[in-house]
C-alpha cells in the first residue's frame, strides 16, 4: 500500500515537477474515487432523516422494550431498503488514507547520515533523484518535511506562512461545516451540541500543526474538493421542494417537535388513567375498621369465652 500511494506522488511528482503539486494531485485522486461513495451515503443518510418521525413514533411506543424496539427499527429499515451503517462508509474509508499517506511522507523524507534517503519509490524516479541527499523537501516556499510546530519552535518569522496554511485549512473546515449544518436538522441535538460539531473540524485543523506540512498541503486540498462536492449535493438534492434533501428536512422539524412534545409531557400525569383511578377510587365500598381488642376500662362481655387466666403469684390465699 505504502509503495502504490509513493508510487502515484512520483509519477505525479515527475508531470508537474513539485513536491506540493504531486501532493495535490494525489489529493484530487483520492477524492475522485471516494465521490461516488460519498453522494451514496450522502443519499443513505437522507433516506434515513425522512423515516426519523417513524423512528420516534416506535421509540415512543416501546420506550420501556429495548428489545421490540430493535425489532421495529430492523422491520423499519427492511421496508424502506435502509442502510444505517452507510453515511459512515467515507469516514471510514478515510482513516486507512490518512495513515497511508503520513507514513508516504515520512518514508520519503526520512534522514540517513543527515540526509534524505527515500524510500518506497524507485531510485531511478525523478522524485527519488530530487530528494536523494538534500535535507528540504522544498515547495512554495515551504519545506512540506517539517511539520508546522516545529518549524515555528526554530523561527517563529519563518514559521508564519505555516501558520497562515494551518489557519487557512481550518477556514476551509469551517466553510465546509457550515454547508452541512445549514441543510442538517437533528431532533435529539441540542444547539450547544451543534455548535461542537461544527466547530470540531476546526480543532481538528489545529491538530495539523504537528503533522508534516505536506499532510496539510493534502488535506488542504481535500477541504477544497470537499466543499465543491457539498455545493453540487445541496444542488442535486436540495434542489427543489419534492427533492429528497427537503423531504428530508421537513421530516427532521417533525421529529424535533415531536421531541419537543415528548419532552414538555414527560413526568406529567396520564389524564385518562387519573380519571380512571378516580372513578374506581369513588365506586370502591366504604372499608370498615374492626377493633380487635376491647377497649380499656371497659369489662370483659359476658359469654361462653373464657377469662384471662390468673397467674399463681396473684391468686388468693386459702
């Protein structure tokens, strides 16, 4: 895997003879392949906001059977030809890339007898050739081997352009994050909630200060592929009222209010079943108390019963 990614930077690397734009291209690539999954579970997760007032209408019916819950929801998707695990597929799919791409990175620039001396790629490419021996992997005036933090730990004049790419990428997260949570409505989330999710992405930029500037080149122009991919989703399915997105939409406000309904009635009293206890409470006879022992100062009736034995020491002497 290592050697296929090492091999796409080099034969990119060798069409436009830079390091950042071999990465870019690599970029592009990647998210070429990954498009058609991602408008799928894009779709998926649509399909999925129109049958949430279903789902609230079975979590409200069996809120007290965990287990017929489950079995509802399964029949639910079943018949709707629903797939809950599918808007996570490009996520997922994004994890082994990450890994594979950072450690590209790493086995291109790492250092032997202080020096680059590359690796996974053919000593006879040109990207090889351009690395063999230096100490920079130079582009834009950037050395995409170091990693921001570091850089700014050694000059932080020199380290600024790095920052300003880190703070570039996160603006791009949040440009993207705001497109999606512009068509997103959750009835369980709370706006402080939204607000973390949408602010997320950008603590995530931050985090690119300690990877190589070559990853945030990468995922730089991901962020930007991304957010043309967003303006051509809210074009496709959002594009007029009978459009799934819309649909989508007006059945997330539904199962919001719902939740708001579910919410306000929660810990009130049923009003048919207190009526119910009333009038049974009302037709209920009279309860009669018995007094078990008699009375104090008060003789003993007379009758067949016996008395009270009389203990020895308390008998009359003879």
């Amino acid at each position: 895997m290592f050697q296929a990614a090492a091999w796409l930077v080099s034969q990119f690397y060798g069409l436009v003879n830079s390091y950042a734009g071999a990465i870019a291209l690599v970029a592009v690539t990647i998210m070429v392949i990954l498009t058609p999954l991602t408008l799928k579970s894009t779709k998926g997760m649509l399909e999925m906001q129109r049958l949430q007032p279903e789902m609230k209408r079975l979590q409200q019916a069996h809120r007290n059977d965990r287990q017929k819950l489950n079995e509802e929801m399964m029949k639910l998707y079943q018949e709707h030809k629903v797939n809950p695990l599918s808007s996570c597929l490009p996520l997922l799919a994004q994890m082994p890339v990450f890994i594979i791409m950072f450690r590209v990175l790493i086995g291109l620039t790492r250092i032997k007898d202080g020096t680059f001396n590359p690796g996974y790629i053919s000593k006879t490419s040109d990207l090889y050739l351009s690395l063999d021996n230096r100490n920079e992997m130079l582009s834009l005036g950037l050395d995409l081997a170091k990693t921001p933090a570091n850089v700014m730990g050694e000059d932080f004049l020199r380290g600024v352009p790095y920052a300003l790419l880190v703070v570039a990428l996160a603006g791009l997260y949040f440009v993207q994050q705001r497109m999606i949570a512009s068509r997103t409505v959750s009835p369980t989330m709370s706006p402080v909630q939204a607000k973390i999710m949408q602010y997320l992405p950008v603590a995530f930029a931050v985090f690119q200060v300690f990877l190589p500037t070559g990853l945030v080149v990468y995922y730089a122009t991901q962020a930007i592929i991304r957010i043309v991919q967003q303006w051509y989703i809210t074009r496709r399915f959002y594009g007029n009222d009978n459009a799934i997105g819309r649909q989508a939409m007006a059945a997330s406000e539904t199962a919001r209010q719902m939740a708001k309904e579910d919410k306000a009635n929660k810990g009130k009293p049923d009003k048919g079943s207190t009526k119910k206890d009333e009038t049974a409470r009302d037709s209920a006879p009279p309860i009669q108390s018995r007094r078990v022992t008699p009375p104090k100062n008060r003789p003993t009736p007379s009758g067949n019963r016996p008395g009270r034995p009389v203990p020895p020491s308390k008998r009359p002497k003879k």
